[in-house]
C-alpha cells in the first residue's frame, strides 16, 4: 500500500521488564537490550513536512490478488494477570456465575461470535516464571506461586493446561503455549510437550490419562520464550539463539502433531536481534536442525509515549487522540523493516512474523491495582484496533499470526467483566466486523489520503485493507482518524465491477464513547448506507472518527 502523506512518527518505547508491577513507573531497559538498540527514530534526520493533501483516491487491484490473510491476524492473548484468566474466563465451577466445567458461559458465547482463531498463554512475562506442572491434577493439590509481575498476588494454578485447552475448545480457538525458558528446564519444555500431544504409552501422556484426558490434545503453535531480551530473561540476542535452538531441539513433534515454533523477538525496533536470529535460522537449516517457523514481535501503543505517565484511557483531550494514531502508525514501519530483514533470510517467506502482543496501554483505572492493568475501552481503542489490523493485512504476505493484548479485563481487552456482569468493549465490534477477511485473499491498494492536522502535525486520516472472501466478495475495511470531519473517499475498483454494496459503521457522538456493565450497547455497529456505486467502483463517506466495512458484490 502507498501511503502517500508523509508522516513524522516517534517511536514509543515498549520497556515492558520483569520485576515490575504493571507498569506504573518507567521500566528501566535492560543494559543489553540499550547496547542493541538502534538510533531511535526520532534522533534520525527527518525530511521536510509535505503540503496537506486534499483529497483522497483509493484504487483497489481486484485483478492483482495477493497473500491469503491468515485469520491468526485476529488472534487473542490470555496471560495470568489481573483479572484476564480470574474473573474474566475462570470462575470455578461452584461458581453462581453460571459456568462450563469452571468457565464463563457468558463469555464463551461472546468470544465465539468473533470467532477468536488462536489464543496465546500462559504470558506473557508470566510464562517464564511459570512451571506447568503446577497446574495438572486436583486443584485443591496444585501448589501456589507467587505472580512477581502481575501485582504479586498469589497464583493457585486452579487454571492450568487442561482447563486452558477446554477453554480452546469452547471457544473455537488453536492454542498457542508460549513455554518457559527463563526459569524452566529444557526437560520441563519437553515434558509439557509431551504430555500435551503424545500419544504413546510414556510417562507424561500417562500422567494426562491419569488426570483425566485420555486423547492428547493438538497443539499447533508454541512460542520458545517470551521477550527474551527482557522479562524473559534480560538475554543478548547471541545466547537467545543458542538457547532458541537447544530448548527447540527438545520441543517435538509427537505424532499427529505438528508444531509451528515460535521465537522471542527483541526490543520493537531492535533489528540487530532480528539479524542474529534470522542468520542463525539459516545456518541451523544447513546443519539439519530443528528450525523456527515464526519470529515474535511486540509493540503497544501510549498516548503520550511515556511509560510513567501513560495517560487516561478515557479522560482526554484531541492532542491525545492525536498522538494516539500517530504511534499507532508506527506499527507499519516496525512490520515493514523487520520484513526486510527476514526478506534477505527468507526470500520465500517461509518464515512468520507473529505480533503477538500489541495493543493501546494507558494507566490503569483510578482506584484499581496497579498491577492489573486493568483499563476502559472507547472509540479510540476501536479505531487503534482498526488501522493496527489494516496494517496487518496489508502484510499478509509476512504477519501470519497477531495476539491482541489482551483478551479480557487486561489493557485493550475485548471484554469488560465484574463479577457476574459484563460488556463487550468498542475494540471488540472492529474484531467482530472485520471476520469477513478472516482467510480471505488480500487485495492491495494503492490510497492516497487527505491528512489529518493537529497543530503542526499530520497524519493520513484514512486507513483501509481490502480482501476478497471465497464466495468472491470484496470487504474493504476504512477507517477515519479524523475526530472532526467526515470524508469522502472515492474508490476505483480494478478488475471488479460493484453491483450491490452495503456496509456496517462503528462510531460515536463522543471521541472516548465506551460501554459499561450499565449502558453495554452504547458503543456498536450500526447499518451504513452513505456510499453509491460509480462507473469504475464507488464513492463513499466515512463518517469522522469511524471504522467503515463495506461489503461489495
Ligand atoms: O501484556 C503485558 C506484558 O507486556 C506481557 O506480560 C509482556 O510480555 C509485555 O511486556
């Protein structure tokens, strides 16, 4: 896609360390992952600002189909902090609320209509602390650990591996175990596989027959650590992948099972890291070793780029709403540059890029635990989740898998719960509306928007991803940045005629419009019909501040 306005983007720092609770002080960066890092964006020499654009042209190549949109993009994050697995998913099965062997009905049935495709746990800066071990067998025997990063609460391990993957199940989703090599052993990384897919008569699939699972699960994606540069053990990139290849060698494929593997990335813009563990993949595919299928990146976006003083997730004013997007936007130049580097590794984009952690990041709600991250959902989020999947499926080509962070009650959750109530948040309604691209086949644009200026700054207002379904219609997903004004966008379809269109809108009077457990319809899509059909596609208007599906017949 061309994005023709320029735009002047400072990197956020993402410093998400161990051995902090919820982010509510500046995370110092670890001295490894500062010698590594390249010069930030903003100390670099920047070009001139263009003029403002005044209008926009969208032209979609229908004729020129490109990567299948894995609908892994849409894929979820469940780590044990706060209330994401507790309260939100997990109540326990004497529970009042009413329950499937100990999970919420009510957000099952939510999750399933946005046909969440893949769920990563257990972290998360938590899954290197975590031993699965503790997890299996009678609850009231499974030991308890304390959650040094999530608010140090007392963990009960009621939740484990089984009732992760009955959760899976109810739901619909492919598990994703992220494992523990900060603190674990090679031969724990083993065995959790093991008892997880074997099928044989060893020690640890007897182990599950005897807690109950007779059939081994299918496990098709693990992650071999998380944030290794960080909370998942301050590593260089050098002994992560010595330690990537050694944990991975023992990490296999049971038959029946196959798994897609997953490494740690380093800091959002280390690209050395990148280099060493692309290099490395390739030398270990000469020598005949066990090789990784996806490489992890992270990014999550502030408003105000400071980790001390993230800003409120509803109280704010345009400047915020502003420079929201723009780091939101940054998210294309990670994708593009880390895609580079693997490019020169992997011509054939063999391998992923699996963005499984990003999301809006804001302090926690007056008077909750700092520790929870627990914060409100408005009309921005939506928007964030908007342009940030957009992104992702205009690199269908290389983003195979994305976990928003994260799934429930934690940062831009999907769903809101306090004890028995619930809502489901804006963000939620952009994932819910945007399954239509779910495996769909990309189409790629070219669009040149209008900006959207705020001060001396500016933006491209508009954000859209287009993709054609099997039954050969075309979604196209718009998104107006632009909290003032409406737009228009006429868009010429190549290689398709428009014959009937109609379209769903999310979008609200109030830029930080959000529902709560009292009013949870507030924020919801709503039938759009401002577009008309013209002689080479169609011609429509985006309301201001909106996320825009049509679909094209
Ligand atoms: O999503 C919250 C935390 O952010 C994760 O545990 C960690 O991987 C990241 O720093």
């Amino acid at each position: 896609m061309n994005i023709k306005s320029f735009v002047a983007i400072p990197i956020v720092s993402v410093l998400c360390l161990g051995l902090w609770a919820g982010c509510s002080s500046p995370k110092p960066k670890s001295p490894v992952a500062q010698a590594q890092s390249p010069i930030p964006p903003q100390a670099q020499p920047q070009p001139p600002p263009s003029p403002l654009l005044k209008t926009n042209r969208l032209v979609i190549h229908a004729d020129q189909p490109g990567a299948e949109i894995s609908r892994n993009i849409y894929g979820q994050f469940s780590e044990h902090l706060g209330h994401c697995i507790y309260g939100g998913i997990w109540v326990g099965e004497d529970s009042p609320i009413p329950n499937t062997r100990g999970i919420r009905n009510d957000v099952v049935a939510a999750l399933k209509k946005i046909q969440v495709p893949v769920l990563r746990w257990p972290g998360g800066c938590f899954a290197d602390e975590y031993h699965w071990m503790d997890g299996i067998g009678t609850p009231t025997n499974r030991p308890s650990m304390i959650n040094t990063h999530w608010g140090g609460v007392t963990e009960n391990n009621h939740f484990g591996t089984h009732e992760f993957l009955d959760f899976c199940d109810q739901i619909g989703a492919a598990p994703y175990i992220c494992g523990n090599v900060g603190s674990g052993t090679v031969q724990e990384m083993m065995d959790w596989v093991e008892y997880m897919t074997s099928d044989a008569d060893s020690p640890m699939a007897n182990l599950r027959r005897q807690n109950g699972r007779e059939q081994p699960w299918k496990l098709p994606y693990f992650a071999v650590g998380n944030e290794s540069w960080g909370c998942g053990g301050n590593m260089t990139a050098e002994f992560y992948a010595d330690n990537f290849s050694r944990y991975n060698t023992f990490v296999k494929n049971h038959p029946g099972n196959n798994i897609y593997r997953v490494a740690s990335g380093g800091l959002e813009s280390d690209y050395h890291w990148t280099e060493v563990l692309m290099k490395q993949n390739v030398d270990r595919l000469k020598h005949g070793g066990q090789a990784m299928n996806g490489y992890s990146l992270h990014y999550y976006t502030l408003p105000t780029g400071n980790w001390s003083h993230k800003g409120s997730a509803t109280d704010f004013n345009e400047a915020e709403w502003f420079n929201m997007f723009q780091h939101a936007l940054v998210m294309d130049g990670l994708v593009t540059k880390h895609s580079a580097i693997m490019d020169k590794y992997d011509p054939q984009k063999k391998i992923g890029l699996i963005v499984d952690e990003w999301g809006a990041w804001y302090d926690v709600e007056p008077g909750s635990n700092p520790g929870f991250l627990y914060q409100q959902n408005t009309l921005r989020d939506a928007l964030v989740a908007g342009v940030t999947l957009n992104i992702f499926n205009n690199h269908a080509d290389r983003v195979k898998m994305a976990n928003i962070a994260q799934m429930i009650n934690v940062l831009q959750a999907m769903i809101l719960t306090d004890n028995e109530k619930m809502t489901v948040t804006p963000s939620y309604w952009v994932f819910e509306m945007d399954t239509v691209h779910h495996d769909a086949t990309l189409l790629p644009m070219d669009l040149q928007s209008v900006d959207y200026a705020f001060g001396d700054k500016k933006i491209p207002a508009v954000s859209a991803s287009a993709s054609r379904d099997q039954a050969g219609k075309i979604h196209v997903t718009l998104c107006n940045l632009n909290p003032n004004q409406s737009i228009e966008v006429p868009c010429e379809l190549q290689g398709a005629k428009a014959g009937k269109i109609s379209g769903r809108v999310l979008t609200a009077p109030e830029m930080n419009a959000h529902n709560t457990f009292d009013r949870p319809d507030h924020v919801k899509p709503a039938e759009f019909n401002t577009f008309k059909v013209t002689d080479d596609g169609f011609i429509t208007t985006l309301p201001a501040k909106s996320v825009v599906v049509l679909e094209v017949d």
